[in-house]
C-alpha cells in the first residue's frame, strides 16, 4: 500500500498497521475478484462446459447471462425470502429446493436464483447443507433450476472434509482452495 | 534425455538418508517395487553435480482423507454409489527408494532434493556397479536376465568371477515348488554360463544330480521358444538351443535289467551312461551309510581292517578254510561265512581282536547295502563311472538319483562329489571350472537335525570349493531351512515366488514389506537377485529354458516299463551295435543264468568294444552240447544147465 501518496481529496491513508493490512486485503480482494471475473469470463466465451463458481455470478455481466456459468453461495449474510417463504426455505428437506426468484442487486447484473438444501439439516441449524443457486435467466427457468440442482448435489460426494463448512462446499472447490493454499 | 518422472521430498517425520530417500510421481507413472531411478541434485558437490542412483522398495499413495468415516459419510454407507461422483479425491503417489550408488561416492551425504528420473540403460550399469566388470575386452559378465520397467529394457550380468570364484562364489535360488522357477532358472543360468564364461579363464563343465522328477533329464532335446523369449534370448545373446553336450548317468533298477531313470526310452538311451560301483568303491564312503548308531569304534576298526587288509589283495588266515581275494560284495560274504565258521569251530569269541558280534554285525551292515544299493552297488565288483580325468567343457553330466533310495542317493552324492572335489585339488579333472547342481537343499543340507555325511561335504564345498573351482549351485524351497553356511557362503541368492509363511522367517526381515509383497506374487519367469556388487536385490526376467522341460519329455518320450531279460540287453547293446536284433541275442544268451547275462551286458556296456557281438558273445563261459554216451551191451547171461544139482 502507498501511504505517501494523498487520495483525490488530499487525506493522506492512515499510517497505522492494522488499517493499512485491512486496506491491502481489500486491495488484494479486489485485484482477486477482477481477476476471477476475467477468467470467468473467458471461460463462458469459449462456451464450452459448465463452470463452477464459488460464490455469485452477477459481479459480471457476461458471467451472469451465460449459461455456461453457476453459482453457488454457501454464506447467508443477506437472506432473500422471509415471512412464509423464509419458512419454507428453513424446512427444505435434502434434494429440495426453493421456487425461482430473480436477484436484481443494484450495482449488479441481475440473475435467476433458488435455495437448494444439499444435506439434511437434522441436528444442525436451519442453514445447515443449504445453498443459494445463481444462474442466467433462461426460458425454462424451472427446468434449468431442476438440472443445475441435481448437478449441484452430485458434486456432494466426495466430501469437502475436514473443511469446516463441508455441508455446503462441494469437494472440487476445497481441492481448488487447497491447491492455492500450497502454492501461495 | 527423458523427461523428470518425479521430485525428491524430504520432510521431518521422513527425511531423506544417505542410503533412502523418497519422492512424488503422477500417478500415472510408470515406476513401481523394483523400478531403478536416477537422481539429479541440483547443487555441486566438489565442483560436481551428484548422480544418486536408488531402487523403489516402498510405495505410498495418500488423499486429503482425513478418516475412512469421512468417505462413508460421503457415499451414504453404500459403495455402489461411490462411483458416480463426478469429482476424484485429489491422489499422490509417494515413493521410497533404496540408494543403489551415489556419485560422487564421497563424501557420503543424504540423498538432495532434486528431479527423479527412470534410470536407462546405462544408468542401470552404473546404478548395480557393473561398469566395473563390463568393460570392452575383459568383460566377465553373464547376463541372469532383463530388468523392465517404463520402457527400459536393461540386462542384468553377473561378474563371473563372484559366481565361480575366485573372488565370491556360489548360488542359491529358493522359490516355491511348481511354478518350475529353481529348475528353469539353472537351466537357463547355466545355458548363459556356458555362452559367455570367458574363454580365457578356462573350461567349465556342470554336474547336476536329478533328484526328483523329469526335469533334467531331457537338457538335449529342443523345448519350445515363445515369441516373446525369443526376444529376450537375443537381448541377452544366448543361443536359444538345447545344450549341445550331455552325459546322462543312472544306475540300474533293483532287477538289474533296465536303467532307473525316467530317460530309459529307447530313444534316448544313447546317451544314458550306467553308473555301477563295486565294493571297493563302496568301502570308502561307507560312513554314508552307516550312521553312527550302526558302527561304533569296534567296528569301525573292522570295517578300516576289511578296506586296508582284505580287499583287492590275497588274505590268508590259519583260522580261514582258503585263500580269499575279496574284489566283490558276494567275495565278501564268502570271506565273512568263512571267518565266522572257522570262529565256530575253534569256538573262539574273537578274532584278530574283533569279537565275533562285531563280525556279525558289521557283515550284517555291509551286506545289506548291496541291498539297499541295488542297482547301484554289484555284487560282481563291476565299475561305470563318470568319466573323471576327461570332463569336457561346456558339457553337462547329469547323474539321474530321482527314482532311488536315500541311501544310494546320499551315496552317489557323497562319492561324486569327493571324486570331483580329489581331481580339482590335483587338478586333472578335465576341466578348471566345475558347477554342481543339488537341488532338495532342505533335505540335503537342513539347519538343524543330525550332522551327515552329505551335509557335512556340502558345508566344505559352500566354504572351500570356490579355492578349488568347484561351484555350488543349490536350490531348495525354504531357504531359512538350509544351514546357514550353506546359503550364506553362497554369494549370489536367486530368489523365485516365496511362500508367505518363508518370508516372515527373520532371514527376510531386510526387506521391505512391498519388496516382500512382490517376491510372493511374482510371475513365472522372473526373478529377484542379490549379487555382491549389486547393494540392493533387483528384479529380473528371464527367458524359458531353450530345452525340453520336464513334463512334456515324460509325454514325448514315457519311461519304458520293465521289459524281459532279453529285451533289457538289446536295448542296451543296440546303441553301441545297431545290427543287433532280438533272435540274435536270444540265441547268445539261451543257455545261461539272469546273472550271467547281466553281467556280459554290463561288461560289454563298459568296454563299448568295437566290435560288440563278439564281446558280448565272449563274455560267456563255453558250454558244450551234451552228447549221449553209447549204451555198453549187457554180456548174455548163461543158462543153467538143466542137470544142475544146486539149481532150485
């Protein structure tokens, strides 16, 4: 991070640690993102085969109206339904999912979406083995949901063990993530 | 140069040694237990770049699996479905190599980090130390097979001069019975001894002694060669033919009229050689037979007394009805019956010292050998012999004990070998270089129970034979079980498949479980060796004998069952006369006894005389034809007078 350098209103960055760390995670995250955009999205150019993407899809416009793309979101911090729709999102059982419902963020490319739960959450907390599906808008969008969602499911074996949030995470991405952690 | 296969690893739980080392492959890569591979470091050592070169004896293949729950968890509890996830458990492969060599060899450190390469060739020269003994002009290497793996196809020599001496010397091949490993691997071994055993260290010639079953007996007669050993005989530059020399030798059966072996086909009897011993022959290896329980000190003097003052020579004795010369078991018994009556009517207890139940019994013993001998031993003292003093090189003498007794075979083992052993120490055996092939070693030379004759002989062949050029190759199904001298003494060990139960004997504790694991599941035809030069045991493959095996021979050419007296002596004398026939002999031999005739042939098959009919014919006593005797005419008797007054 460059501290000497003052921004466009003439603050100069603060010269504490810990807020240049938070300021070149942030950095770091963005450069990431960009760069997984890119891939992305050279990927759905060449329209080839389905791609996997740990998160969502809207970030880019490209990404979020191919349908070479899916996204899977394993974190709730927004949730998209509630009252009786939140209901029976929580008591989906294993193999179910949701309705479609768009998601139109407003700095975002708008996308179809539906919860699916991958394991019985029994035991657990209502959140337990449930994913948000991200997929472009298409013109059957229940059968696509039905066909991206047993994809979704079959890649719940093998087990993404001993990650932590394993009852979301599909095995190819804790593969992905462990392959960076070796090389970084 | 090839391409890297894998990258050398060392972490604290397992670092990297100066004599191990491990590394990664894909797992698609084409090494394996045995694989040799090479390792480039990639800093200088004294200005050079080490080589280590090491032989794959352990493999480990890891996932990110945590617990085997986790993956049962995964699929449900139910491995049918495990096969359709579309994603694979990352996999590695993990190898662990013995070091072979490292260049340079010192300073003597841990194996470098560095790139992992399948050894070639070439490497494998270098990697097994044989650059040293395969050099252009005074190579005395004898190739035992091809190592395989990835594509490289290296052959593997033994140094000659520590398989027949003088440096090391001997061999040992152990593997399990049936899968024909022990008897084709000598049979091989020796077909590539005889090949490329350099012509100017001097002859060679092998003696096998056929202890069981067919297997050697038809070394002469062409086997079948696959496409496939073909290959393997060209890479290794033997002639894929029978051996070119063979001398058969067996004793007869218990009758006496057909020879015991199962190469008594007619066809083959050419080269089948009798192998008969008189008494003299006998005497000298007498404690063979005679085990300590049967001869005490008292009688032991007698029997020393019987070799050195009665037989071959006029004994004479007050207490004797004659003379005796005793050249013969039967002369023997007439010697003894005559002591022992002479003893009764003196109504002497003893003689020349010897009591009279010492006489008694050591006639008892020395008779029954001609028993249990028979067909070896004659009663008549007649000798035929292997040609000691005119052995040939590159020839085979297979002498053929399999169908015998323990006894005749521990005695024709314990002679031959002290034979050979006699003319090598002068050394006018006919060859410089002599290999011995036993196989049973388990019951030959075992590690523990009584110390025999024969034990005792191999012993001092395995430790002072290669002083002599006399060469032990020996086989046996349980190593652990043979003497320790016998297989230690032995430089090189071929091991062929191993019983489980053996290799968890402490013997093979020096390797590792997945060397272990191989050696008992390897294939027909390959091997595991361990050489002197060689620091780890390598695998090999070698091709099918080039000769007819055993069970096809016994096929090809059955074993004759007993004929007549008549028919025994045609087929023995034909192959020295082809012009005899069956009306022939059966006139010759009309008037005589069995013995008579066993012992014409037997003379006759000892001579080889050029002209057989005649002395064969020769060999029997002149009867002459009974001619009737005139009948004398009874001289008329007078009739008495008619006035005879004394007449009634």
């Amino acid at each position: 991070m460059d501290s000497s350098t003052a921004d466009k209103d003439g603050q100069y960055p603060s010269e504490h640690p810990v807020a240049l760390y938070e300021k070149a995670t942030r950095a770091v995250d963005r450069d990431r993102e960009a760069l997984e955009d890119q891939l992305a999205e050279e990927w759905c150019a060449r329209g080839e085969a389905t791609l996997f993407v740990d998160g969502g899809i809207s970030r880019s416009a490209r990404v979020s109206a191919s349908s070479c793309a899916i996204g899977v979101i394993k974190s709730h911090r927004t949730l998209y339904v509630e009252g009786d729709a939140l209901r029976i999102v929580m008591g989906l059982r294993r193999g179910e999912r949701s309705s479609i419902f768009r998601v139109s963020p407003r700095s975002r490319h708008s996308v179809l979406s539906w919860y699916l739960r991958l394991r019985e959450a029994d035991g657990h907390d209502p959140m337990w083995g449930l994913v948000r599906v991200e997929a472009a808008d298409c013109e059957r969008p229940a059968e696509r949901a039905d066909e991206v969602s047993r994809w979704i499911i079959a890649e719940t074996s093998p087990l993404a063990l001993p990650d932590g949030r394993w009852d979301k995470m599909s095995y190819g991405i804790r593969d992905c993530e462990e392959f960076l952690r070796a090389i970084s | 140069m090839s391409e890297a296969l894998g990258r050398v690893v060392a972490t604290e739980r397992k670092p990297n040694t100066p004599h191990e080392f491990h590394f990664w492959t894909a797992i698609d890569s084409p090494v394996g237990i045995g694989t040799i591979v090479r390792v480039d470091g990639s800093q200088p050592i004294d200005g050079q770049i080490p080589h280590i070169f090491g032989i794959i004896v352990e493999g480990f293949s890891y996932t990110d699996l945590q617990s085997p729950m986790h993956d049962v968890l995964g699929h449900d509890g139910l491995p049918t479905t495990a096969g359709y996830a579309p994603s694979e458990r990352a996999e590695i492969r993990l190898y662990t190599a013995a070091v072979l060599r490292q260049i340079p060899e010192e300073p003597l450190q841990p194996v470098p980090m560095g790139q992992v390469f399948l050894a070639d060739e070439a490497d494998v020269q270098v990697a097994l130390r044989m650059d040293s003994y395969l050099k252009e002009g005074e190579s005395t290497g004898i190739p035992v097979g091809v190592y395989r793996a990835g594509g490289t196809d290296a052959v593997i020599y033994l140094d000659a001069d520590f398989l027949l001496g003088p440096e090391a010397a001997h061999l040992n091949i152990t593997g399990v019975s049936g899968l024909a490993t022990k008897t084709s691997a000598v049979e091989w071994l020796l077909s590539s001894l005889f090949t490329h055993f350099p012509h100017e260290k001097g002859s060679i010639a092998a003696v096998a002694f056929n202890v069981k079953g067919p297997d050697l007996c038809y070394l002469d007669q062409p086997g079948k060669v696959e496409e496939t050993d073909k290959a393997l005989y060209e890479k290794l530059k033997v002639e894929p033919k029978p051996f070119g020399s063979v001398e058969y030798f067996a004793p007869y059966t218990a009758k006496g009229l057909s020879l015991n072996t199962f190469r008594n086909n007619e066809e083959l009897l050419d080269k089948v050689t009798p192998l008969t011993w008189g008494l003299r022959e006998v005497l000298q290896f007498a404690e063979v037979l005679l085990n300590k329980d049967d001869v005490d000190a008292k009688a032991d003097a007698l029997i020393d007394f019987i070799r050195e003052q009665v037989v071959d020579r006029e004994f004479s004795d007050p207490l004797l009805s004659k003379k005796h010369k005793v050249q013969s078991f039967a002369d023997l018994d007439a010697w003894f019956r005559d002591v022992l009556q002479g003893m009764e009517k003196k109504d002497g207890e003893s003689w020349r010292t010897h009591h009279v139940a010492t006489i008694r019994k050591v006639r008892n013993r020395l008779s029954n050998i001609s028993t249990r001998c028979a067909g070896l031993v004659t009663n008549t003292g007649e000798v035929s012999d292997l040609p000691f003093g005119s052995f040939t090189d590159r020839t085979v003498y297979v002498v053929d004990v399999a169908n015998l007794e323990e006894d005749a075979q521990d005695l024709i083992f314990a002679r031959i070998v002290s034979k050979l052993r006699e003319h090598l120490e002068r050394r006018d055996l006919g060859v410089k270089h002599l290999v011995v092939f036993v196989d049973e070693l388990n019951k030959y030379a075992p590690g523990d129970g009584q110390d025999t004759y024969v034990r005792k002989m191999l012993l001092d062949i395995a430790e002072r034979g290669r002083y002599l050029g006399l060469v032990l190759f020996s086989a046996q199904q349980f190593r652990s079980q043979v003497h320790r001298r016998v297989v230690g003494n032995s430089g090189t060990a071929l091991f062929g498949r191993m019983d489980a139960d053996e290799l968890s004997t402490p013997g093979y504790a020096v390797l590792s479980p997945a060397t272990r694991t191989k050696l008992a599941t390897l294939e027909k035809g390959q091997l595991m060796i361990r050489h002197p030069h060689f620091t780890q045991p390598i695998f090999v493959r070698f091709p099918r004998p080039s000769v007819m095996q055993g069970r096809e021979g016994a096929e090809r050419y059955p074993q004759s069952a007993d004929v007549s007296l008549d028919a025994a002596v045609l087929r023995a004398l034909r192959p020295l006369d082809p012009s005899i026939n069956l009306p022939w002999v059966q006139e010759i031999t009309a008037l005589y006894t069995e013995d008579e005739i066993i012992r014409a042939r037997n003379a006759t098959l000892l001579a080889r005389p050029e002209n057989v009919k005649a002395y064969f014919s020769a060999q029997f006593r002149k009867i002459i034809p009974a001619q009737a005797a005139p009948r004398p005419l009874a001289a008329s008797i007078r009739s008495a007078p008619e006035n005879d007054p004394y007449g009634f």
